[in-house]
C-alpha cells in the first residue's frame, strides 16, 4: 500500500481523491436543502432539541442539518464494519459507537454522527463523546462532498484523532488517512488489499469489508 503526504487539496486532486479542503458551509457539500430553518443555535439548546427528535440533526457552527438515512450498501458496510471491529475491540481499552452517537468538536463548536467512530471506554458525557481515535465514514453520493470536506475538516481539530477512514458503498474502494508526526498521509486501498488500523492494532481485508454488500 502506497502513502501520499496530505499537504493541500491541489496535491490530493492528483490522486483522484476531489476536493478536501471546504471551509465555509455554501461551499462545504453539506446539502443545504437539509438546513433546518432555526437560526443560530448555541450548543446547551441543539442538545435539548434533539431529546425531542426522531431523525438527529447534525450541529455545524450553530446551524441544524437533518441527517439522511443509509442506503442498503451504506448499512450493510455499517454492520460489516461494526462485526469486525467489535470482535477486536472486546478485549481493549476502546469501544466502538456505531451512527447514533454524537461527536463533539469543541475547537469547531460543532457535533456531528460519524457513521462509526472509536474512543477510549467510558470517556465524557453519556450524551456526546468528545474524543475519537479512529472515524470511519461511509460514502455516499449525497453525503460524499461533506464528508470528504468540511466533515474532515472539523474532525482535524480533534487531538486525539489518529486516522480518518472513507469506505465507498458503490465501489471497492477505500481512503484512509494517517495522522504521524504532525502531517496527514494518504494510504488508498481497494479490492484484495487490506485495511489496517495502528492506532488499533486492527487489520482486515477489504474483500472482508465488503462481504455481501453488492450481493
């Protein structure tokens, strides 16, 4: 597997990985046609609107976005994904969440779902984390530009965070992004390569990744 220094979207653009660096909302990928029309929202009053919610809102710099459901192949990655890593993670000091957890990012004042993330066991508020070690996105073509931009954006401000991992749900195809010695690295995985977590000491294969998923 080949690494890539992450020094600007320029670098990246050469390695087909579009555009990362976003850093206003209109130019975010965040569809705006799932703001939710509230005003400014300090942080104490998006947590007790959500109590009231079915659907979570995801909360950017004081803005409500509704969060949109996983298709079949985004869930069946979810699950996939969530087998392999709790079966590892029993025996660690880390725990799994998986979609219906809150991240807060003090440093970017926003709170947002990864798809799965992981933190140290019994770390914070039981109604947000404020920390990760590792978060796992699964792409869509809805949700891809956000999450490949302005998402990665604010989880860079996490100091805990050690790798970013984009999984595609159309195509074999995987993005992982490792933090070392104050830069991001790109490592692109696909097919019967693997995928493989330091910080976790975790390793799966790809094709393992995507067992059943087109089926």
């Amino acid at each position: 597997m080949r690494s890539v220094l992450f020094p600007s979207a320029m670098e990246l653009n050469k390695y087909g990985c579009g555009d990362f660096e976003y850093h206003t909302l209109e130019n975010s990928g965040i569809n705006q046609d799932n703001k939710q029309e509230t005003g400014i929202m300090d942080f104490q009053a998006y947590l007790d609107q959500e109590k009231l919610q079915q659907i979570p809102n995801e909360w950017v710099s004081g803005q409500l976005y509704a969060q949109t459901e996983p298709d079949e192949h985004s869930f069946a990655l979810r699950m996939n994904l969530a087998f392999l890593l709790n079966e590892h993670l029993s025996t660690t000091d880390y725990q799994l969440h998986v979609g219906d957890v809150r991240l807060y990012i003090e440093a970017a004042d926003s709170c947002v779902y990864p798809d799965l993330f992981v933190s140290a066991k019994n770390s914070h508020s039981a109604a947000y984390k404020k920390e990760a070690q590792v978060i796992l996105e699964i792409l869509a073509p809805d949700n891809e530009a956000f999450k490949r931009g302005l998402k990665f954006s604010l989880y860079r401000q996490l100091p805990q965070l050690s790798e970013y991992i984009l999984i595609d749900s159309k195509r074999q195809v995987v993005d992982i992004f490792r933090f070392n010695q104050g830069q991001w690295f790109y490592y692109p995985a696909e097919n019967h390569q693997r995928l493989a977590l330091p910080s976790l000491n975790f390793e799966c294969g790809i094709d393992e990744l995507y067992q059943d998923v087109f089926d």
